[in-house]
C-alpha cells in the first residue's frame, strides 16, 4: 500500500462545538417555553379569581333579592351614598334579617339579631342600598316608605381595572 493513501476514519462522537450549541438552542427553547406557560397561567389564575368574584357578588345579590321579596317591610336602610351598606328587614314569618358590608369587604347575614352570623361573600369593595318610593324612581325618606330597593355591589376585577359594578332593583311582596 502506498503511503500516500489515507483512509478516512470516521468518527463516531460529538465535537464540543456540537455539544454547546446543542446545549444553547435547548436551553433558548425552554426559556422561551417557560415565559409561555408562566404568562398563560398568571392570565387563567387571574380570570378565575375575576370569574369568583363576579359569582360571589351575583349570589349575594340574588340573596338580598329573594329576601326584599318575601319582606314585610324594611326596618333600617343606609343612604344611596354609603358604600359600606346596611339593611335590615321584616319577613312575612316575623323573622329580622339584617346585610351588612364590613370594612373588611365581607357580606355578613344576621337573622333574629341572633350572636352568630353568616358570611354570604368576601371581597366586596361596595354595596350600597338605596330606597325607593312606591313609583320605583323617587327615593323614599324613612325606611317605612320603601316599596323597592335599587342595590349596587362593587367587586374588583383583578385585571388592574378600577372594579366592576353590578345592580339590580328589587320590589318587596308586601308592596
């Protein structure tokens, strides 16, 4: 055999230029994959905090409504101006019920004036009563004038807005 022949092995491993560039594009990858999945969860974490707030406060209103309905009369109410609103009301059985919003935003429930009392929600910025005449648009000057009631809950969104506000009006049975 000639000496000028060489036969031309061939090599079965990675170089180390391989080797780091293998290593730079994997790590730019999860990197990237890592800034996706981060975000998409900070925005589902932030829409479902969103969407239980928004429940919470749908609740509370639907409880309030259910008990104007099946009201007597309304025995003490805060004015259109207070956030921090207070209800209390005469069931058709002879029952006091009373809503109050504490300054830690929760809804509380009392009944009977009893010691003990139920949280209906947490996380209410406002909730504000306001009482109608028996036309439904002038507002009524004594608790005992009240034939509705227009009540407003406010609730932060979680998406750096202000709050949403949620209102609905309600007429008592008794009316």
């Amino acid at each position: 055999m000639s000496p000028h022949k060489q036969i031309k092995i061939r090599r079965g491993a990675l170089s180390l230029l391989e080797l780091i560039t293998a290593a730079a594009i994997t790590s730019s990858l999860m990197t990237a994959s890592l800034v996706v999945v981060r975000s998409s969860y900070e925005a589902w974490r932030l829409h479902d905090a969103e969407a239980e707030a928004a429940d919470q406060t749908y609740a509370v209103l639907r409880h309030i409504v259910r008990s104007l309905r099946q009201a007597q009369a309304v025995t003490a109410i805060t004015g259109p101006t207070d956030d921090a609103g207070e209800m209390s009301l005469i069931s058709v059985s002879g029952d006091r019920v009373a809503y109050i919003l504490t300054g830690s935003g929760v809804v509380e429930y009392w009944l009977n004036n009893e010691s003990t009392n139920t949280k209906l929600a947490h996380g209410l910025t406002g909730l504000t009563f306001q009482g109608l005449a028996a036309d439904g648009v002038s507002t009524a000057q004594s608790p005992g004038d009240v034939q509705a009631v227009r009540i407003l809950a406010a609730y932060n969104s979680g998406f750096g807005e202000a709050g949403r506000t949620v209102t609905c009006l309600a007429w008592m049975r008794s009316w």
